[in-house]
C-alpha cells in the first residue's frame, strides 16, 4: 500500500512540476507516514533517472521520417511562399541557470558556463521544432560559456543523421535556422545582411523569419508548463541533473501537445500525432 502511495505521489509531482509547492507536500506528509519522507526525494531522483534515460530516444526525429516530410514542408509553404522544401527549424535554446560558486568569482566553472552574449550563467539546448508543435530532437545539455548554435550543429550530428532520409521521391527537404547558422548540406539560413540585398532576398528573409518564430513559441511553452525552469537561482549545477530535467520537460511538453495541441499546430493547421503514436517504440 505504501509502495502505491508513493509512486501515485511520485506521478503527481512529476506531471504537476510545480517544485514551488514540495515543501509543502513534504511537510504535510510528515504526520502521515513520517518514515517515508527520507525516501521521496532519493525515489523522485530514481524516477527522473530512468525517465531520463527513454527520454532521448522518443525525443529524436526516428519517429518522423517519410511520409511526414512533404506534410510539414506543404504546412510551412503554405504560410509563407517562400521556401517549398523546408520542413522544420533548428534553433538554440538557453537554459539560465544560479552562478556557481565552487572556484569564485573568475573560476574555470566561472568561464565554462557564463555566457557573455546573454550576460548569463547557463546550459545549452539545440531543438528541432516541426510544424505540428512536435520538438523531434533536442540535444544537450551544452555548457554556455563555451558553445554556441554552430558549435552544437557540429558536436550534435543532426545534419549527418538527417542526410541519410530526407530525400523522398527525389525532393530533399532541408531544415530552416536562424543567423546563427552557414548554410550547410540539410539546412538553408537567411541571406545574410548586406547593402547589395535585391528586393527578392529581403522578402524571402522576412517570410521566413515569420514562420521561423514557431520554434520560440515551442520553447517557451516547456517553461511555461514547466516554470521551475525559468527560476535560475534555483538551478544549481552539480547538485541537480539539469540536462535531465529539460529532456524530460521535453518529453512531457511534447506529451501535452499530443493531447492538447499547441500554437504552433494551430497555426500551421498541421495537427500533433495520437499519444499512442508519439510514444511507440
């Protein structure tokens, strides 16, 4: 009975993700079966673990390969006019997190994960968004200090991984990134920025950059289903698996949209997949 009570509890807490309120269930659990308090923390971590370790698996895109291709391409075409082979956006995501404070203030954990574009200490996530509101990959986490988008397209391979199946009926289909991407085999950035820009670059740039803001859309909704996430002085790298507990926030934002849609899906008028479909092996 006691082995339910706590997994039924370990459930709830994990789908609810408010860690705002644990002390309180910690706390009003004490008169209950003050016992088994030692042991909810050491079972959540056991659980976040093991969630963890299917995580990467469901995550990455082996679950949308043809025939969903032309799909999400014809969605995206359909918003903007400009690109008719383009099937999804790659972008990185930054995950601040509390400034270490084990080596001082000019320490190499200092240098390693202290950002000085966003002025921030955090992690790394690089995430493909499809149209449907599906993040199919999400890779990392990568210390921010040291990486940026490119560094993780090298280090990630997805260009490699997708190279191999995104040719169907003699289309290649590409992924479409930001700025902070070289054009690449598989992925087609912007024009870059230049007084030569004919008018036709600037207006494929901008229908672009329209629909490419779907990516943000999918990243802000894993914070905003998640919000311990965004509370960085609560993050503390070394003594909380933070790479695991965005993956998973991953997974599960990606269960919700399956369940509940996404702005994304509405906006491309390109619906999830069932649950079932999502989560198969």
């Amino acid at each position: 009975m006691m082995k339910r009570v706590s997994n039924s509890f370990l459930f709830l807490i994990i789908v609810n993700s408010n860690v705002e309120a644990l002390p309180n269930i910690f706390g009003s659990l004490t008169g209950i079966c003050p016992e088994r308090i030692p042991r909810l923390s050491d079972d959540l971590n056991y659980c976040l673990g093991i969630t963890s370790q299917r995580t990467q698996p469901t995550v990455h895109l082996v679950s949308y390969r043809c025939p969903w291709f032309p799909v999400f391409a014809s969605a995206i075409y359909l918003k903007c006019e400009a690109l008719n082979c383009c099937f999804g956006f790659l972008d990185g995501t930054f995950l601040r997190i509390c400034r270490p404070s084990r080596d001082g203030y000019r320490g190499f954990w200092q240098r390693l994960f202290y950002s000085g574009y966003k002025h921030q200490h955090g992690l790394l996530f690089q995430g493909l968004s499809l149209p449907n509101g599906i993040l199919a990959l999400m890779h990392g986490p990568y210390p921010g200090g040291v990486y940026n988008d490119l560094s993780m397209l090298e280090m990630s391979g997805i260009l490699e991984m997708l190279w191999s199946f995104t040719e169907i009926n003699g289309v290649r289909y590409f992924l479409y990134g930001d700025r902070g991407y070289s054009i690449e085999p598989g992925l087609i950035p912007p024009f870059p920025r230049a007084s030569s820009m004919s008018d036709r670059e600037k207006i494929f740039n901008s229908r672009m950059s329209s629909v490419r803001v779907s990516v943000e859309w999918t990243f802000g909704k894993i914070k905003s289903l998640f919000p311990f996430l965004d509370v960085a002085h609560k993050l503390r790298i070394g003594s909380m698996p933070l790479g695991s507990h965005y993956l998973i926030a991953t997974l599960l934002t990606n269960c919700h949209s399956c369940l509940y849609g996404s702005e994304s899906a509405q906006y491309f008028n390109c619906p999830a997949p069932e649950l079932e479909y999502y989560m198969r092996e």
